[in-house]
C-alpha cells in the first residue's frame, strides 16, 4: 500500500489566488482540531510577500483580531506565529497598526501560555522597524517594563529570549522618547541586566540604556545609581557591541559634571584610548561578517573618541589626555582612516589642545 503524502498538521491549500481565501474560509469552523492545520498552512503561505499582499488587501485582518481572543491557547498562539510572520514584510505591520489589532495583542503579554506570550512579543519587536510602530508602542512601556522586572525574578534559561525582545523593544521604543521609560523606573531595571551572564542580555540592556542617557533625565540617573563602574567594565567585554553601547551611555553621560568626575574616578581615559588604538582585526572571518565587525568596531571608537573630547573639557582629563596627544594624533591623521573617525579624532586633539 502507498504511504500517504498529506500532512495532518496541515489544511490542503488551493492554488494560485484562491490559496488564501480558501484557508480563511476554513477558519470560522468551531473545531479548534480544524482550526489549527489551517493556521499552519496560512504560516507557511507567509513566507511568501505576495501571499501577505493578499491577506492585507483581501479584508482578512479583522478575522485574525477574533482569533487573537480565542478560548483555546494553540489557536492564539499559532495567530500570533502567523502575525509575526506577516510583520517580516513593511505592509504586514503597517496592515496590522491600521487595523487596530494592537490593544488586543496588548492584552495577551499576560496570556496564560508562555508560548503566546513569547510570540506576541515577536510580533511587538518587528512593529519597532516603523516609526509609527515605536511611537505606537509608546503606551506600553510601563506594561513592558513591568514584564521585563517578572522575567528577571524567574531567571528561567529558555526566558532568555523573551528578555532580549523585551529589552530590544524597550530601545527602540526609548530612542524615540526616553520619558515613559525613565517614568517606570528603568535606569535602575535596566542596570540590573548589565552584569547579566548572557551576552545578548548585556548587549540589549546597554542599547536600552544609551537610549535613556540621551536625556539629561537619565544622565542624572546613571550617575545616581552608581551605574559607570558596571560601564565601565563591559568596555573590556568580549562583545564588541556590548563594549560600543557602554561607550554610548558614558558619552552622554560624561556631558554633565557629575558623569565626567566619576569616570575621571574610574580611570576611564587609558581604557577609551586603548579602545581608540585598537585596530584589530579578524581576517579569516567571512566577508558579511567582517563588515558587520568593521560597523560595530567603527561606532565602539567614534563613542569612545567623543567620550573623550567631553572628558577633556575638565582640567583633570584635559591633563591627562596632553600627556597621550600622539595617540590622539595619530588617529586624526591616519590618511586611510574613517573618515567619521578621523574627524571626531580631529575634533578631539582640538579641544584637548585649546588654550584660552
């Protein structure tokens, strides 16, 4: 006897255009065993952008924010797995802001199944991609904070992916406007995840925290919470892009009185231009990952420069930097240099070279 072929996990699919209609047709049956293969099948029609065109352009999206409702847990999950799928594509989270669908995606972040959970917060994270997206997460910053302080009391190990999306949204969310954020607390939340133990933890909280430092609000904060000797040692981190997110929170926070003493304290001026010399490089790296290095590598010396020149605007650190000047010079006049760099360099020798 011939083995079947048909996937029971899957709902047959028509061809061409009726693809889509048809599997939507299907969802309105009471049946959550029915239900489910055809949100399967509607997931693997979505890695196709012609297929998100017709579930955008074809009225489907109020369906999708009934199911989002559902009584049954796979049934709300697997429609947050095919939104999250449909959000890869610009007119999938633009379908999604528009249709209203995020107050009840909201509502599922304390969703009993903590892989809905997981899958809302996909979702949320690729709406950041939009301006508009950030700006409508806004709104959600105390409640998402308020999440990111429950995940830090379960430190479960396969929590550590819902944390890095909490912390990622929370950045891109912050970088628009720092207050709602500062608002609940996170400079102090945000300064418990920088010692964390993963990596990917370390590198988004820091990201999170160059948002909030933008600010004079959360400059103050930093300094307040005794946060730049923790800052100061992820500049000698493994992670390139964990050391260029610490330099970041010590630019801005050096701009202010405050912020330049205590790094002055903390010795931080041979450790930035250490970071400035240093022009290692990988080369048995691939080639797509070595560009990826050079723009991580670029940004750690560019904070690290201009860290520098706030740092020299105080007389202890104007001192100290006179005494490193060829360091400093050599950056500046390197004919191969960024150009980027070489003129924050520039910048740099001239401010720790002014004389009244």
């Amino acid at each position: 006897m011939a083995r079947s072929l048909i996937d029971p996990t899957r709902a047959p699919v028509a061809f061409g255009l009726r693809a889509v209609p048809q599997l939507f047709e299907q969802l309105d049956h009471p049946e959550t065993s029915r239900r489910l293969p055809v949100l399967a099948s509607l997931c693997d029609l979505m890695h196709d952008p012609e297929q998100i065109y017709h579930t955008v352009t074809g009225g489907f999206m109020e369906q999708l924010k009934v199911l989002l409702k559902d009584e049954d847990p796979s049934v709300r999950t697997e429609t947050c797995e095919l939104l999250h799928l449909m959000t890869s594509h610009s007119i999938g989270r633009r379908a999604l802001l528009s249709c209203l669908l995020l107050p009840p995606l909201s509502q599922l972040l304390d969703d009993p199944s903590s892989s809905c959970r997981r899958s809302v917060l996909r979702v949320l994270n690729r709406l950041t991609l939009l301006p508009a997206g950030a700006e409508a997460l806004l709104t959600l910053v105390p409640k998402l904070m308020l999440k990111l302080r429950e995940e830090e009391e379960q430190e479960e190990e396969e929590e550590e992916e819902v944390q890095v999306l909490l912390l990622s949204t929370l950045s891109t969310c912050s970088r628009l406007d720092a207050l709602p954020a500062l608002a609940s607390d996170g400079v102090v939340l945000l300064g418990q995840k920088l010692s964390h133990r993963s990596p990917d933890i370390r590198r988004e909280a820091a990201a999170a925290m160059m948002a909030l430092s933008v600010c004079e609000e959360g400059r103050r904060r930093v300094c307040e919470e005794d946060l730049l000797p923790v800052l100061v040692d992820l500049l000698k981190d493994e992670d390139v892009e964990v050391q260029a997110n610490a330099a970041g929170v010590i630019m801005y926070t050096v701009i202010i009185t405050t912020g330049k003493h205590q790094c002055l304290d903390l010795n931080v001026i041979p450790i930035l231009l250490d970071l400035v010399s240093n022009n290692k490089e990988e080369e048995e790296e691939e080639e797509e990952r070595k560009r990826r290095r050079r723009r991580r590598r670029k940004a750690l010396v560019l904070y690290s420069l201009r860290a520098l020149t706030a740092l020299a605007e105080a007389p202890e650190g104007r001192r100290l930097l006179l005494e490193q000047l060829p360091r400093l010079l050599r950056r500046s006049e390197a004919e191969e240099e960024d150009q980027d760099i070489r003129r924050a360099a520039q910048t740099a020798v001239r401010v720790v070279t002014w004389t009244p």
